[in-house]
C-alpha cells in the first residue's frame, strides 16, 4: 500500500470515526488499517489520531 491509499485510509477512519468500520469496508483487519495510519504518522512525523480503546 502507497502512501496516497494511506491517506484515503486516514479520511475514511475521520469520516467514519472507527477503525474497525473502515476496516470492514476495505475488507482488511483492523490491525493492518491501524499499521497503514501509524506507518503515514511516523512518514509526517506527527501523531494525526489519538486512539482509544472505546470504553
């Protein structure tokens, strides 16, 4: 995955306020959406989400 598909990544998980939803619609693990965020994060060098655990 490119940087650009991380990045519509990012907006989706903003528009849809939840990892697992973007996930779900891409057909991917949670997991592999969160390392896409994390590895744009670590390219800009800025943290873009702040994630929670939802409790």
């Amino acid at each position: 995955m490119d940087r650009l598909d991380a990045m519509r990544l990012f907006v989706r998980v903003v528009e849809r306020g939840s990892f697992s939803a973007v996930a779900q619609e891409a057909g991917v693990g949670q997991s592999a959406v969160s390392k896409q965020i994390a590895v744009l994060e670590a390219h800009l060098g800025v943290q873009l989400l702040r994630r929670t655990s939802g409790a």
